[in-house]
C-alpha cells in the first residue's frame, strides 16, 4: 500500500548574502492515512521548516529544496495545497468577526459557503463546547477557547491532512493540558491524518502514535519511536496515556536522543 503522505530525500537551505544554510538534510518519512505522529526536536533544528514544506509552502518561505520529494497520496504537495490544514502557534482570529464567522472563514474565501457548511460548523463549535459563544466576539474567549474556535476554522476547510505547529504553546500549563487533550481526542475520534511540532516531550508521546525524533541543524531523522501505551482504547486520552506505565520509559528515550 502506499504511503498517504511521502518524504523521500529531502534536504532544504536558506539563501542569504552571508552564503546557505542547510536546515534540513536527506529527511526520509511517511505517513499512513488516519495515523497522528508528532515531530521533537532540538530548537531552531528546522522542525517548522519541515511542516512549512509539507504544507506546500515554499514559495512563502524562501529557500530551495536542494533533494527529495514531498508527496500527498502520490501528487506533490504544491499541487495538493488546498487538501492541507495548517493550524499556527497563534490563534489569528479576527476580532471583528463573531466566532461563527471566523470558524466559516475557509468556506466564504472558497465561496463555498452553503447551508449545510453552516449546519456543520455549528455541530462542530458544539462538540467543542462553543455552541454558546457562537455569536460572541474572539475578545470574549479565553485562550484555550480561542485555540478550539482556530483548529474548528481549520477542519472546516475538510484537510486530507491536518498540521500543528505548537498550536498549545502560549497557553498556560493547565490549560494547555485540557486544550490539548479535547483537540487530539477529537482529531483521534475523526480519525483525521495528523502532524504535530512540538518541544513538549510529553505531549508529544501522550498524543501520538510514533514520535519522530530529529536531529540538531541540519536536520534529519534521528529516531523513530511507535507508542503503545497499553491503552483500552484506541481514542485515548493524553492526560490518561500519561499515567501509563510506558509513559516514563518512552520519556527517558526521547530524553535521550535529545541530548547525546
């Protein structure tokens, strides 16, 4: 079978007039379709550069990709742009717009906005726990509500491929952890094919079904890690996947990779 999501070979440098900088080298990973890994890695090692390609953005981010491929289902991800959801550090909800409308936003840029993508963005803030915000502004959100409402904007565009750059991070520890576990329970519930970029070591194993380890700059793939967790259910949650047995032993491990 063959993978839903390919990277074979590929190596990607910035220009500048001081000369090129290597950021990722001969990076070789797939994904197979309803399958949520998560990415770790040291800082600045090139982590987001990654995502940013696989989202098909690198006539936004400068650079050349100097070897490899990026494909999605066999077609190359600058061809399969529309298919991908990217959802960012921040929430960038704008705050003139009630939550509803900020959650619709992809299906009137798309001109797409029909009754039943109406119907379904309201079954969608509900799931969430934000039917009763609908009609409020983003001002009026907490932050983790905030965060539901972007990734709820996201999947309204219906991704074949969902990505998160450390969509949890300027939320507060507490926070976070709730947010993080509603988010990924859902996106397990769904069974939508998923990447996560974080520095968050146990989030990344509490959440993910491989964790992929990469190296200092420039970046390649320095271990791949499958988690089981002895879980009952395949839709676990990532604050219990915390108190697993396991979970200390596959800390220890990216722990490891991390700083040898």
């Amino acid at each position: 079978m063959d993978a839903f999501l390919s990277i074979k070979g590929l190596s990607f440098s910035y220009h500048s007039p001081e000369g090129e900088t290597q950021a990722l080298h001969d990076i070789n990973l797939s994904l197979r379709e309803g399958e949520f890994i998560a990415i770790v890695g040291p800082s600045g090692c090139g982590k987001s550069t990654l995502l940013s390609l696989i989202a098909g953005l690198l006539p936004f981010i400068g650079g050349e990709i100097t070897a490899g491929e990026i494909l999605l289902q066999n077609r190359p991800v600058s061809e399969n742009r529309d298919r991908i959801g990217y959802m960012l550090q921040k929430d960038h909800l704008f705050p003139w717009r009630s939550t509803k409308r900020n959650v619709l936003l992809g299906p009137e840029i798309r001109h797409d906005k029909t009754s039943e993508k109406e119907t379904k963005a309201l079954a969608l803030l509900d799931s969430y726990g934000l039917a009763q915000f609908a009609g409020s502004s983003p001002s009026s959100l907490s932050g983790g509500m905030r965060q539901r409402a972007a990734l709820i904007r996201t999947l309204m565009t219906e991704p074949a491929l969902l990505l998160l750059d450390e969509p949890f991070s300027a939320l507060d520890y507490q926070t976070r952890l709730n947010v993080s576990d509603d988010i990924c329970k859902q996106i397990r519930k769904e069974q939508i094919t998923a990447i996560l970029v974080t520095h968050d070591i146990s989030e990344a194993i509490s959440v993910a079904d491989r964790v992929v380890i990469l190296s200092k700059r420039p970046a390649t793939v320095a271990k791949t890690l499958d988690i089981q967790l002895d879980m009952d259910s395949p839709l676990r949650s990532p604050l219990l996947a915390r108190s697993s047995p396991n979970f200390t032993h596959y800390f220890n491990l990216v722990w490891k990779e991390l700083t040898t």
